[in-house]
DNA sequence: AGGTAAATACCGCTATGGCAGTATTTAATT
DNA sequence: AATTAAATACTGCCATAGCGGTATTTACCT
C-alpha cells in the first residue's frame, strides 16, 4: 500500500537543450530518486508551481529557479565549446 | 575610425553552469562575433537590458531569453547524462 | 474495486522580469 | 587627445513568474 514514484529512463539528448528536453531530464532525475513532485520542490527551494512547470515546459520560468532544481538534482549542466576545449 | 568589438577568450567551464560562467560564454560569444550589445539583442529578439543581465549575471532572467540567446548565437547547452549516455 | 498517495488544478497576492526610449559614461581607433 | 561608437544607467509601464494553501483528479498498489 506504500505508492511508489514510477521511475523514467534518462532520455537522450541531440541538439541544443530546449525547455521541453530539460523537463524530461528533471523528472527522469526526480522519479529515479523515487521522489514526489511536492518532496522535490521543497527540498529544491521553490514551489510546486515552478516544478511543475519546469517538468512539463508550460509557461516560463527563471533561469534561477532551473539552476536551483538542476544543483539540487545533480543535474549538470555544461556548454559546448564552440573551439578547442 | 571605425570602432570595433574587442573579442574575449572563450571561458573554461568546470563544474556545473551556473549564471556568470553563462554571462561569460555569451559575451565570448557575442564579441567574437564582433558584434555589439544592442546589435545582438536586436538580433536574438530580447531587450538590451535582457541580454546585459545575461552578460552581467545582474538579477534574474526568464529561461526563454536565455534560450533565445543561446540559440541564436549558437551556443550549444548539453545535459550531461548521468547514466551510460 | 477500493484505499491511499501522488499529481494536477485553482486561488489571489506580491515581486520582479521584460520592454522601449533616452541620456550618460566608457572605451577603442586614428 | 579628439572622435565616435559601444556600453551602461535610468525611467515608467505592463505582464507574468513565484509563492502558499487548498481542493480535485489521477494513478499506483493490494
């Protein structure tokens, strides 16, 4: 009777990230750490709200807010240099 | 007499983004182009003040400037995958 | 199918980001 | 040092992101 948080596989990025790639990669992050949406937001410092938009790509959301979810995920985000290293 | 755009060194990043490495790839990025501030926001779509806090890492800014920006001047964001790919 | 927890939807309220336009300061080239 | 363009600073307005709290819906588990 304990629920449990179905975990999604990690999904595979080509091109640059858009909003809707980065949602993916956070809620793949959160359901295979097993947590709920209320837990991860609280846990990241930001609303439940801002989650969720974050996941699912509705509206727009600060860099801040992405930054603060993607640091407390271990989510790394990196830029692809454009020369030699 | 024609005044031009001097170009920065693209940074090094390590660890994770986060907004100043960010401000310090566009404006790289942008100088190498050899172009200038409002040129470039007029060019990516967003306000000048926009961009100078992207550039700057002043306050906060929306994740679809920073997109916007990104992706006109091609600068490439990757998720580094946590699992095997 | 029923019970239970997770996810989503809804609610104002407040804070601040985004914008255009202009004025001012800074800095590159001759 | 003078010139001229780039960069920054300032102003006000509007739109909306962020928030907590609660209510509702969805979906997992036995």
């Amino acid at each position: 009777m304990v629920k449990r948080v179905k975990p999604l596989s990690t999904p595979v990025q080509e091109g640059p990230l858009d909003a809707r790639q980065l949602g993916a990669f956070v809620r793949a992050r959160r359901t295979q750490a097993g947590m709920g949406i209320h837990e991860t937001a609280a846990f990241c410092g930001v609303a439940v709200d801002t989650l969720t938009k974050i996941e699912k790509a509705l509206g727009d959301v600060q860099l801040s807010s992405v930054l603060k979810v993607c640091g407390m995920l271990g989510i790394v985000l990196k830029v692809e240099p454009w020369d030699g290293q």
